[in-house]
C-alpha cells in the first residue's frame, strides 16, 4: 500500500483515528442541486432520519415532507436558487441541497421595449402567465384562466 504522507505510514492507525474524528465531527451535508421547473413539482428522496425540511427562500420553491415513502415534494415558485436543509428529530443537519429554480423550455418570450408576453408552443403557441410578464398582460392572461376554471368546474 503506497501512502503519500509521511506521518500516516508512520502512524496508520492515528491517521484513520483522525479521519473518523474529522467525519464524526464533520456535518452530514451533501452540497448537491435540484433543478426544477418553475410552476412544476417534482418528488424527491431524503434521508431516512429527516424529520424537519427547511427551504431558505419560500418565494423561490415549496417543499413539502410526505408522510410515508421517505419522499419530499420540491415545487418551483419562483425563478433563482435557495438552500434546502433536512432536519433529523433533534434539529442537527443531516442533508442540504442547493434548489435552482429555470424557466421551461417550450416557452415564446416576446420582447418589446420593457414589455414581455410569454406563450407555450406545444404545438401551437398560446399565451400564458409567467413569471417576468408584463403586468397588463400577465393579469388578463390569468384572468382567463380563472375564468375557464370556473366555467369548467360549475357543471
């Protein structure tokens, strides 16, 4: 076995001693990152001792713990990036992740001036209310779709 420290082939078993104290006293955490869809959920898994999720910026993504599978559900609110932390029963950390938050990709932005409009094109484009829109538009859009849920669910 070939070691690249000195002072570990002189004292192996010290130097694993170190790296288990370096570990234990090491927080759990795990610097990855979700990427989600803004206005889409997506369902996730979490460590088995979590008991607590704490999302650093609710404006940006939900996260909701489910009661049974081990799973979470991380929606995305709001365009940028937040922390989310998972809590075992005692409060100490055992996960945290980075959550990013992106826009979707079947989507036509049309820019004029300081004015935006977004649409889906799936096939056809059809507008829709972003996140960024012009307030104009964004309010009429989403007052159409209020009103068809309405109309759709009355009967």
């Amino acid at each position: 076995m070939r070691f690249l420290c000195p002072a570990v082939r002189l004292f192996p078993s010290a130097a694993k001693a170190a790296v288990a104290i370096f570990l234990l006293l090491t927080p759990a955490l795990a610097e990855d990152t979700l990427v989600i869809t803004v206005d889409q959920a997506r369902v996730v898994k979490v460590p088995a001792a979590a008991r607590t999720l704490v999302i650093g910026n609710p404006m940006i993504a939900d996260v909701t713990l489910l009661k049974q599978g081990g799973a979470m559900v991380v929606t995305g609110k709001g365009f940028g990036q937040t922390n989310l932390i998972a809590l075992d029963r005692s409060g100490n950390p055992v996960a945290e992740s980075m959550v990013q938050v992106v826009s979707g990709g079947n989507a036509l932005i049309v820019q004029r001036g300081m004015e935006r409009q977004s649409y889906m094109c799936a096939p056809r484009c059809q507008p829709t209310a972003r996140l960024g829109d012009d307030s104009k538009f964004y309010n009429d859009v989403a007052a159409q779709i209020r009103a068809h849920d309405a109309e759709a669910t009355a009967h």
